[in-house]
C-alpha cells in the first residue's frame, strides 16, 4: 500500500538517508572489524574480546544492517507505487483512444496492446510467483544505467547480472544499454540485441511472496530504475522462453550479445603471470572496454588494479555476511578473517592479485580494436 501523503521524491529522498546510514554503519564495521582483528596486546582478555565480537556484537551489526536494507526497498517501493497510480490514469486514456480508433478504422492486427503478453515461467518449478505491473517506473535513473544498479535476485544468473554491470561501468557500454530498451507507450518494452534479434515484453514482473519486492532482478540502486528487470526478462523470453533455464552461463558470451563487440578470454589457473592480469585490466579500463571474471562457480565485474590487488563488484549488490555464503567463500579458499578484510561496502571486494590467479578461472573483455 503506498505512503499516504508522501511524495514519490520525498520517499526516495528518505530511501537514500536509509540507504547512506547502512553505508555508513558498513562503514564502521570494517573499521572496528580491523582493529579487533589486528589488536597489538594478546592475552586471555585479546581473545575474550575476539569471540564476543564474532559471537555477539558482528551478528547485530549485520542485522541492523539487514533491517534499514528491507526499509530502504519498502520505501522505494512506495515511491514506485506512487508513480504507478498516476500511470494508470494515462492507461485508462490509452484504452478509450485506441477504442475510438478502432471504431472508426477497424482493427489493426498488427498493434500492440496492454494486455499481459505471454510471460517466461517462474523459476519455482513447483508453483508460479505472483506478478506485479511496474509499467511505468523509470526505465534509468537520471544518471543512466550505472554498475550499482545491478542486483541479482533470487536466480542464478550471475553471469547475465554481470555482464551487465561490466557494461555499465564504461561509457560505450552505457550508451548500448540505453539503446537496447525500446519503451512502446502501450505498457511493453521492446529489448534489442546486438545479433538483431528482439522481444517485446510487457511490464509485469515475478514478485516475491509479499508481493511487493521483485524476485529476480531487483531494482536499482539510485531508485526504481528497471532496466536490469527488463534486460533479463527480455533474455530470459529470447533464450528459452523461461527464467529457470537461463541459469548459469558464460559472462563473456553474455556481454558480448548485449554489448556487441568482440570478446577474448584470459585464463587464470594455466600460469597467468601477475604483470598480464595487469596489463590485461589497465589496458581495458583505459580503452573503455568492459571486464568479467568467473570463479567459484560464481561471475563477478571486474573494476580495477593497483598491482597488488584486484578490485570486483559482486553483481548480488553486496557481499553477504560470512556466515550466509560459508562453503562458497570455502570453495574460492578464502578462510573468515580474509574475507572480513578484502570486503568492502557496496558488493566491492578486494582480493590480493596472486589469490586471484590462483582461484580464478579467466577474465573477460572486450578485445582491443585492430
């Protein structure tokens, strides 16, 4: 139900406060998690104070954490609410005029109309989610597409939600994604790939069982912007006509049908020294040119190097707590104390260059144009 009396800007306005103190108590967390993790005094009391942080203190940290993340996305829902209502009062003006156009020149055929089009299916193979129309809501937010607006949801298709974050972080990618969704005026979308194929997709959504929150692709990060749902919903009807059969797949593969250009492989565990990894980022980030990674049976956008370290951004929004992904931490080697190090807030984790080498499968970018 949305907020009685509010503004949709006033709410998003007190979203981004929410959202600005839960980056600020991630904030002080890494700040307090370093100094107990690296206290210059031992001794029994050293030790009584690592477990109560680990055991008490760090779990109500991530709580408090989780609670102002469910606020923010409440909010924004409200937000988008709000805009949805006044949408659909240009709907109802939408349908008398086509009405009236038919009378007097018959049927076209060939017209797209408001109703639902045909959906993929619900990943839950047991029973179908419920829909909810977000027709309506900004496709981007007023800065376009950004790498923050990526949010995975509940579908494995890290590799899809990072090829799009890849792209939004360089400025061709950004331009190419904006061109890629075509909004019809008529409660559709048309989503344009690089092979010129094309779906036309209505604005209904897969929502959770609360009915509010969407529950593949979520939205984005500076407000409703519904690119990725739209990008994934398009994908998803192209390749199989369903959500479930588009889990797991290649990043590089994926950024290359949404970006359009040329793709290459770097390959990690077969002896890449440090210096290629290197000139292999620098080099693509200097061009503009997007970059993945893949490892631990999980995709990732690659940001930077400094030479030391590799900077990646987890396209599920954030890097969850220890205790939630414990045996996928496990499997990239990466023990609790290394993971409270490298993580940072906003789904950031820095990982030391040669760890990367050596749990990593490859890289992939845009190759460099001849």
């Amino acid at each position: 139900m949305p907020a009685i009396g509010c503004t949709p800007g006033s709410l998003e306005d007190s979203a981004d406060q929410t959202d600005e103190l839960r980056k600020h108590i991630v904030g002080c967390f890494h700040d307090l998690n370093w100094q107990v993790q690296n206290l210059s005094w031992g001794g029994e009391d050293a030790e009584d104070l690592r477990i109560t942080w680990h055991n008490a203190i760090e779990p109500q940290f991530n709580q408090a954490c989780i609670l102002l993340q469910q606020l923010e996305r409440t909010l924004r829902y409200n937000a988008s609410s709000q805009r949805q209502a006044s949408s659909h009062g240009l709907k109802r003006i939408y349908w008398f005029a086509h009405s009236i156009f038919q009378k007097i020149y018959g049927t076209d055929e060939d017209a797209l109309s408001l109703i639902d089009l045909e959906d993929p299916t619900s990943a839950k193979a047991d029973s179908q989610l419920p829909k909810k129309s977000f027709y309506g809501a900004p496709v981007f937010s007023d800065d376009g597409p950004t790498r923050a607006d990526v949010n995975q949801g509940a579908l494995g298709d890290c590799y899809l939600m990072a090829a799009m974050s890849s792209l939004a972080s360089t400025p061709r990618g950004r331009k190419r994604l904006q061109e890629m969704i075509r909004d019809n005026g008529d409660g559709t979308y048309t989503v344009l790939f690089e092979d010129r194929s094309s779906e036309t997709i209505d604005g209904d959504f897969f929502v959770g069982r609360n009915s509010k929150s969407p529950a593949y692709a979520q939205f984005g990060a500076g407000g409703v912007a519904l690119w990725p749902m739209i990008l994934e919903k398009g994908y998803a009807q192209r390749n199989s006509t369903s959500y479930e059969r588009i889990k797991g797949g290649d990043p590089t593969a994926a950024m290359q049908l949404l970006g359009g250009e040329p793709t290459e492989n770097l390959k990690l565990q077969s002896g890449s020294s440090r210096r290629e990894i290197t000139q292999a980022i620098d080099s693509a980030n200097t061009d503009g040119r997007a970059l993945v990674a893949a490892g631990g049976g999980h995709a990732w956008t690659v940001v930077a190097t400094d030479g030391k370290t590799v900077e990646l951004y987890n396209p599920w929004g954030d890097n969850s707590g220890w205790s939630d992904m414990e045996s996928f931490w496990k499997d990239l080697g990466i023990d609790q104390r290394a993971f409270n190090l490298m993580s940072r807030p906003g789904g950031r984790l820095m990982v030391p260059i040669d760890h990367f080498s050596k749990h990593w499968d490859y890289i992939g970018y845009e190759a460099a144009p001849h």
